[in-house]
C-alpha cells in the first residue's frame, strides 16, 4: 500500500520480471496482495473467455446508412451513451464477424487514463457492430456471468489492475488483448455471482433513476420556458416539398431549401408573434476569438458538455491544436453537430474547443448570461439550428449565419424568474447525481468486500 501511494520507491532487479515500467511495479505488488486474500480463488479471465476480437477499421459517418458502430466514446463512466452514433457500409461476412451479441463485454482498449480498460456488458436489441479501438469479450456463461466480471473490473480492485498495466502514448493511455486476458477476478460459484449481480442491478437501478430524474429537471426546461414566453413552437408537418419566393433567396444572399425550411420559418414568426422583444444573436454578445497554443487545465470540447442540460460531463477528448479562451459568464455555444444542442455557462475561465463560439454578453442590462444560455438551449434555437448547419460528414453552423440567430428577450425581471428557476432545478439535478454516485459508490464496494473478504 505504501508503494501504491509512493512518489519515489525502490524495487530489486529481480522483482521486475516481465516489464521496465515503473507505475506496474508501482502497482502489482497492491494488485497481487488483494488477489491472494480474496474469499474465492481468483483466476485469469481469458481461462473463462470464449472469444476475445478487436473491432473493425472501416471508416464511420453519420449519415444514417448501414449499421451503427459503437466506438470509444460511446462507452463513458456512467456506461453506454449512444446519443452520438456513427454508422458503417460492411459487407454481410463482415457485419456477422463484427455483430455485437446480447450479453458480450466491450473494453475501451484506447482511451484517456479514466476511461481506458473501462467495459460494460452490451444489451442493445438490433445489429450493431464496434470499432478497431474496443475489445470484445463473450465469457463462457457456463462458469462466468459476464455482468459478474465486467462489475468486477469496474469496481477499485478491477480499475487498479488496469491502472497496473495500461500504458500512455502521446496523450492517450492503451490496453492490449493479453492484458485483459491476464486480469485476475475472484470466481465464486455461480449462483453466487447471481446473487452479487442481483444486488448491483437493484442499485443500478436506483441510480438510474435518481439520474433520470435529474435529466428530467432540466431537460425538461423547455417545457416552462416556452410557456413563460407564451411561445408554441410550429409541429413538424413532415413536408419535403415546399416553395420559395425568388425574391426572398436573392434577399438573403442563398438558395437553400433547409435555410427556407418552413420548420424555421414558423418558428421565427413564433418568435415575432409572440409579442416578446426579440433580437438577433449579434445585437447581444461580441464573439470572442482570444486563441492559446496550450491549453490550461480547465479544457472543455464538446464531449463535456451534455446535450440539451448544459451541464459538464466526463469525457476522453482532449486539445489538438489551437483553443480559445473563456471567462467566467461567457457562454460555450457549439459549432460541430448543432442538433446535439450543447450550450454551457462558464462557471470559471478555462479554455474551450475552437468547435465552440464563446460569446460574452455585451449589455447585462439588456439580457442576463443564464437566460441567454437557457434561450440558445431551447428548441427554439434547434429549430433554426438544424436547417442551417453546412456540410455532410462534420456539419456545423458558418461563422456568418450564428449572428443571425433570433431569441426572445423579455423584460430581465422575466430572465430573473426563468434564471431563477433554472438555478432551483440545476441545485436539486446535482442533489440527485451527487446521492446516485454516492449510493453507487457504496454498492460497488460491498460487492467488492464480498469476494475479497476485506
């Protein structure tokens, strides 16, 4: 435990048997002692693998053909987040080699130190198939549940052996297949490990819906604001075929069907009806483009901003290039994948993705930070958004075409209320993250006291 914790430590030369690396002999040693004085001997896990593969290289898109491929950042701390899908043209053979089974784990095999090693059990009805950049691993349901051993692995003893053993190359940490095979797990008998998993699933479930009611406070937002406004946004009548005025196209300078989307422009003549003071994005905030070749700790892309809360999560991207800087109270509102609808309040200064605006309210006495993020959230801004975005494979907004995004602004004693309430279901959403961590937290280390008797 000491050289667990040790900044400096010394280790014989005969102690380093297989490998010169220092965080491994950091490590092992806690590894080994947890695994000797488990309650049930423990066993490598590739002794009760059936298949152990590595997904496939084909380039993905997200054009909607084909199959959806699960890739490394679908697989996040708090399990399968698939809001963000890619998808993949394979042949048949291929589609069948790489199709992901009811009940197969996947390992992030490269990945941020957090996230790398992390796996979950995959459930998902359809055909899927995974990325070069994950491991799959079907267990022999004979002798080992593979929910048993992937909350296992997740639990302290099972992320210290990856922690033991994952390596850091140019920012990004990686696992190998042998890795994952020699990993040590604690084999009790099998009604045994039902029962364990009994216990962990009754917790999951409670923390699932503590953060599902967290997710409905706030995603469910716009419901109130909208109504605050006195705003009905138009119904999506399906139509694919609509006219144009000459006129209009030459006005603004395009010919664009989804620019003249009738969506759009229902919504902004919602917006003008609704008899609230409205203005164009670029009357309000400056746009600000202060650039630092590296990055400060305080890093945000758009992988840790939630989509339609605004609230940071973990992520594994991180800085490739230039990024630009933020202040406390300016607002992150994205360029890359606008119908994701990722909008952030800065808490503090930090650093953001270029893929990100960062705009900076010009007057306070006209519109308050939390009530223009709150506006640039709602689906009143989606509902333009999503009939302005450029390009197939990476759309995004031009830089020309965000000033002229048009929000209600009302009365500030009205951005008062609605910040005011945004505020109140922001506190009690963190209440309700903070206790499902904390109770999940406390199962997985009574699953874990359990096999290891400590």
């Amino acid at each position: 435990m000491e050289r667990s914790q040790a900044s400096c430590f010394g280790a014989t030369r005969g102690e380093i048997e297989t490998r010169a690396d220092v965080n491994y002999s950091r490590l092992l040693p806690l590894v080994k002692e947890r695994l000797a004085n488990a309650a049930y001997p423990a066993v490598p896990l590739g002794s009760k693998l059936t298949l152990v593969q590595y997904g496939s290289s084909t380039l993905a898109s997200t054009e909607p053909s084909g199959v959806p491929i699960v890739r490394m950042n679908n697989l996040q701390q708090d399990g399968w987040a698939l809001d963000d899908l890619k998808y993949v043209t394979l042949p048949e053979k291929e589609v069948d080699s790489y199709r992901i089974e009811l009940g197969d784990i996947l390992f992030n095999r490269t990945n941020s130190k957090e996230l790398v090693g992390k796996c979950e059990v995959f459930r998902e009805p359809g055909k899927w198939v995974f990325a070069s950049y994950l491991i799959r691993v079907r267990t022999n349901p004979l002798e080992l549940d593979s929910q048993f051993a992937s909350d296992f692995l997740n639990a302290p003893t099972g992320r210290l052996q990856i922690d033991c053993v994952s390596r850091q190359i140019v920012g990004m940490t990686n696992i190998n297949s042998e890795e994952i095979r020699d990993f040590g797990i604690p084999l009790p008998p099998l009604p045994v490990q039902q029962e364990l998993v009994a216990a962990m699933n009754a917790a999951r479930a409670l923390r699932q819906r503590q953060l599902a009611e967290a997710e409905a406070l706030l995603g469910g937002f716009d419901t109130y604001l909208l109504a605050t406004l006195g705003i009905s946004t138009p119904a999506n009548d399906g139509r694919r075929v609509f006219g144009v005025w000459m006129a209009d196209a030459f006005q603004k300078g395009r010919i664009s069907p989804e620019y003249f989307h009738p969506e759009r422009l229902l919504t902004l003549r919602a917006i003008e009806e609704a008899g609230v003071r409205h203005e164009r994005l670029g009357d309000l905030v400056d746009f600000v483009r202060q650039q630092i070749k590296t990055p400060s700790e305080n890093y945000l892309s758009l992988g840790h901003v939630q989509s339609h809360t605004g609230e940071l999560v973990a992520s594994s991207e991180t800085s490739e290039g230039n990024c630009f800087t933020f202040l406390a109270g300016d607002v992150l509102f994205m360029r890359l994948r606008p119908y994701l609808n990722k909008v952030y309040l800065a808490e503090a200064d930090g650093c953001c993705s270029p893929e990100f605006h960062v705009l900076r309210v010009r007057d306070e006495a006209a519109i308050h930070a939390d009530y223009l993020a709150v506006a640039l959230r709602s689906k009143l801004m989606l509902l333009q958004t999503i009939h302005m975005m450029t390009g197939n494979t990476h759309p995004r907004l031009a830089n020309e075409d965000v000033p002229d995004l048009i929000l209600p602004v009302p009365p500030l004693a009205v951005q008062r209320e609605v910040v005011a309430e945004v505020q109140r279901r922001r506190a009690r959403a963190r209440q309700l993250r903070e206790a499902a961590d904390a109770g999940w937290a406390a199962a997985k280390a009574a699953f874990e006291a359990r096999l290891l008797g400590n």
